[in-house]
C-alpha cells in the first residue's frame, strides 16, 4: 500500500498496513501470529511505555513505543481472525453506560460488581 492509496488517518488503512507488514514477513507461517507470542511482545511494549515514565523520557519516546503496542493489537485482531473495530464499538458502548469512582485518589470506570 502506498502512502497515496488509502487515506493515512482511518483504521481501514492502518488494518491494511499491519496485515501488509505480516504478509512481507510471513508471520502466519513463522510463528508471528501465535498468540502467546503476541501476548509476551505486548507485555514488552508495555514496559517500555512504562520505561518512559519512571525513567522521564520523552513524550516522543512514548509516542514511539505507544504506537508499537497499537500496530501489536492490530496486528492480534488479524492473528485472531477477528474485527477490532467492531469489538472496540461494542466495547465503548459498554463503558460509557459503566459508572465512575474515586478509588485511592484515581478516576476508575468499572461494573463495581460485589463492591457496593
């Protein structure tokens, strides 16, 4: 794909382009698509985000490895042959019907359930 061919702000494109990126890679036939795999790279990016902040890096840093754990969920939702942004509508919609509390200090979202 082409930085002409599909509009750069859509998840459409964004799909493509990590689906692109396992093509060229064969990560369905190397091993790229297993998901205990995909799961342990998540954890990694994640402690790199976190990296970021204990260790007062820059918020272009963060951007980076932010941007690495999105095109890894992307990436999972095509290993796991499923729609995320249908499960991230269907999701949404869930949360903004969920209640918010103050929780040590902290704005939490949650279903509360058993802690009323």
């Amino acid at each position: 794909m082409s930085d002409d061919s599909m509009s750069r702000d859509s998840y459409a494109a964004m799909l493509a382009m990590v689906q692109s990126f396992h093509d060229k890679h064969d990560f369905s036939g190397a091993g790229g698509e297993d998901m205990i795999y995909r799961i342990a790279l998540m954890t990694e990016e994640l402690g790199e985000m976190s990296a970021c902040v204990t260790k007062g890096k820059t918020m272009d840093e963060m951007a980076e490895e932010t941007a690495d754990l999105l095109i890894l969920l992307i990436g999972t939702a095509i290993a796991g042959n499923f729609d995320l942004l249908e499960a991230f509508w269907n999701k949404m919609d869930k949360l903004m019907k969920r209640d918010a509390r103050m929780i040590d200090g902290r704005i939490r979202v949650s279903e509360f359930r058993g802690q009323d």
